[in-house]
C-alpha cells in the first residue's frame, strides 16, 4: 500500500487482522460501585469477563473519600445482581435504612463483592488505550469483527469481545480556573490546592486548623468543606463562587424536599450572615501564585476587573468531567456539551434536571458508533452532575443483558426514585443525632459526616 493520501493499490479495509472475538471476554474497566455490578451481572448471565482497576483494591477511588457520607440509604447503594451472588456467598448484608461512609461501603460491600467474583477482579491494572486490533480510528470495513484491544499502564495487552468503561471521574477534577481552562499558575500552587472533599475534621486537619481557607465551587461538595471548616477553632475562611449570589447554593431550606440537604443549605446560610464564613461572589479564578503572604488568588471577570485574596490554603470544589483519552481510536458520538452521548445529554441535563427527574436510560442512549463499547456510571453522564448510584446500576443491568442477546430485558429499562434524589427524612434525622449532619454532594450521591453547628445570634464566632 502506498505510503501517501492518493494512489494507493490496495484498498485501506483490504489488510484485515485474523483474530476474531469468539470467546473472548467482556473487560469491565473499573471496580467501583458501577463496575462491580456490571461484572455482577454478567457473572449471572454466564458471560466471561474481566475487570480492570486501576487501584490497589476494589472501590480505590470511594476509599479516597471514606470519610463522607453517601446520600442514601444502603437499599438504594446495592445492585439486585450484586445481593444476589453475596447472598449465595454467605454475605451479612447491612442495615437497609443506614447511610454509609465511603469507607462501609468498601468494606461492607465492594471488597466482599470483588471476594465473590473471584481473580477475575484484577487490581493495579491500568488502562492505557483501548482500540480495535489492528484498525485506529479511522478503517472501517471489518471493523466490528475484530476484537477490541486493551492496552494497560505496563505495555501488557488484552484482547475483548466487548468494553463496559465503569473508570469514573473522580481521576479528572475540573480546574480551578473559571473558564474552563487552568488558572494561570495553578500547576504551580498545587502543593497548596487540594480538590473536593478533604478530611478537614480528621486525616487533613493539621494541614487546615488555623490556617486561612479559601473554598472555590458552589456545589455540596463545597458547602460539607466549609462546614467542616467552620467547626476548626481559629480558621478564617472565604468562600468564592462565580454567581452573583448564593441562594441556589442554598437550596430550599426548610422547603426543600429532602431534609438533610436543606439543612445543609440553612446552616451553610447562617454560617455567612454570621460572619464565620466570608462569602465573595462574582468571583472568577484567573491567577494563582505563592507571594511571603501565601497563596494569592486573583479573580478576573470578562471586563478585567481584578481582585485578590491571599490565603494558606485553596479547596477546589468545582466538580469533575470525564476523560476520554483511552478511548481516542474508538468512534464515539460525544455531546459537544456534557460530553455524554448524544441520545443521554438531553436526558441528564442540568438546566433542565435533578438526579431524581432524569428518566430511566439503559443501553440505547448508551450506545456509541463503536459496537460493543459502553461508558456508564458516573463517566457516562459526562460533566453533569445529576447522577445516582442507582442509575448506573440500571445501566450496568440493561447493557448486560444486550451483550447476552437479551434485548427485551435491555430495553425494559426502570428507574424508581424520588423526584429530588433518594433520601428518607425520619432517617436523616435520627442519623444526624448519632454521626452528625449528612450533607448532600455531587447530585445527591454523597453526604459529609459533620457535627451539629450552632451559630451565634451575633457576632463572627461560631459556637457548638
């Protein structure tokens, strides 16, 4: 074949690799919440598989975060496959009504889950690129009959029938600069920014305790910060968000339909007006650099106006995106938007929906160009942030059950949750007495394990 665009004598589909997909396994890339259903499942339908995890141990990324809270209840965080086969394994499976730490949900959960499915589970296995054998992205012809091509951290190489990429977010953070793009300096400053959610109340608390905090995002994850923040004696803090005020960020108070989380907006509220946290809108991250004072961090709007703060310490709460980068020789049809798929963006849109309005979704708006790839779980939702454990698992069920050849199934997709998210009020409530105020992150999927605030009538102090 020609090395050039024109005059080849063969044509490009003519070189086809031999290797076929028979028998071949089904790789699941990830061995969180998600992925462990999906292998789950095709455990059940007698599929071969393997999953991939990039971490030392089953749910690395949650164990990242163990300290939080998950929004609901352990009945809402298990898929039916996954009870299923623990249940067969002896498994002592917790309280229904409790809400679990990250950390239970390891330990209680997903490592018995990865126990069960045996060393099929295969940890410190990274995924480098995934592609078809022997096509890039652009051969056609013959492309659906070869199997697709893994390729890991360590140059070992894998071949499957099919990919369910479960691989999460939690890798890819968004920036801290408000247009998208890094601020200037933040790769820099990155000893001193730390992204969602750090153990300020136990593992991260010396590197916070009196030290001033500036917190940038105007999400949950961001306010269970700042109200662990305020609990710490001697820490000044500023939170910076780029509306011009805060009422979405704190939600509907005693309105709001789920309890714990207008209760997190309402302490979140009076923590402001007291003065204990200093709130600064209109803020849009441009600079960061180290100055003798600290970390000075300059906001820029469209106009140029400038203004500073200089802090010891940045928390970056500004959500995640995916990151698509291992599946750039595959044939994805991505929303210019979400980066979601065409067919689910309109579904899982924001502007338009909470994580209890988006309808029930399974392989079809799953589906790529690319046969035989899926991205779900939270990946599959691209960057918004209306996503429930319960959902991905019901898109684990539904492509699954296409792979076994089982379209009816597949397409008989259902989704039962309340309107704003999956919480019961009586429980918040009785577990906030024993292990402190839950706090809703990340579209109602995780909570903060925080003691009560009581703040003072007057003044900029905070007692409790």
């Amino acid at each position: 074949m020609s090395d050039g665009c024109c005059g080849a004598t063969t044509p490009l589909e003519a070189e086809r690799p031999t290797l076929k997909s028979d028998g071949l396994p089904v790789v699941v890339i990830g061995a969180g919440p998600v992925g462990l259903a999906a292998a789950a499942h095709l455990a059940e339908r007698g599929l071969d598989f393997l999953v991939l995890e990039a971490g030392g141990q089953a749910g690395a990324s949650i164990a990242r975060w163990g300290h939080v809270r998950v929004f609901s209840p352990w009945r809402y965080n298990i898929d039916a496959a996954a009870r299923r086969l623990l249940d067969a394994a002896g498994w002592q499976a917790p309280d229904d009504e409790w809400l679990p730490t990250g950390a239970e949900l390891v330990e209680h959960y997903l490592a018995p889950l990865a126990k069960a499915l045996g060393d099929r589970v295969r940890p410190n296995a990274r995924v480098a690129g995934i592609t078809r054998a022997g096509f890039d992205r652009v051969r056609t012809d013959g492309r659906e009959s070869v199997p697709f091509l893994i390729r890991l951290a360590g140059g070992e190489e894998l071949h499957a029938r099919a990919v369910i990429d479960a691989s999460g977010t939690y890798a890819s953070p968004n920036v801290l600069g408000a247009s998208g793009l890094p601020a200037h300096g933040e790769a820099e400053a990155a000893a001193f920014i730390d992204h969602a959610l750090p153990d300020v109340l136990g593992a991260d608390r010396a590197a916070y305790e009196g030290r001033r905090t500036l917190v940038v995002g105007a999400g949950h994850s961001a306010a269970t910060t700042l109200l662990a923040l305020a609990e710490l004696p001697d820490t000044p803090i500023t939170w910076a968000i780029r509306a011009g005020e805060a009422t979405r960020a704190y939600g509907g108070g005693d309105a709001d339909a789920l309890p714990a989380r207008g209760a997190l907006g309402t302490r979140l509220h009076a923590l402001v007006e007291s003065g204990r946290i200093t709130l600064l809108t209109g803020f849009h991250t441009h600079r960061v650099r180290r100055t003798a004072e600290g970390v000075e961090v300059t906001s820029r709007t469209s106009s140029g106006a400038e203004r500073a703060i200089t802090v010891d310490r940045v928390v970056s709460a500004t959500g995640y995106r995916p990151d698509h980068s291992i599946a750039a020789e595959l044939r994805l049809d991505l929303d210019p938007v979400l980066g979601a798929t065409r067919a689910l963006a309109p579904l899982i849109d924001p502007n338009r929906h909470s994580c209890g309005t988006v309808p029930p979704h399974g392989v079809d708006e799953l589906a790529h160009p690319e046969p035989g790839y899926y991205a779900v779980g939270v990946k599959s939702y691209g960057r918004a942030p209306t996503f429930l454990m319960a959902t991905g698992y019901e898109q684990a069920r539904s492509v699954v059950a296409a792979l076994a050849g089982d379209w009816e199934a597949a397409r008989d997709v259902r989704l039962d949750l309340p309107e704003t998210g999956v919480c019961s009020s009586s429980l918040a409530e009785a577990q906030e007495r024993r292990v402190g105020l839950a706090t809703g992150v990340a579209g109602g999927l995780l909570a903060g394990p925080l003691p009560l605030v009581t703040v003072a009538s007057s003044g900029g102090g905070c007692c409790g």
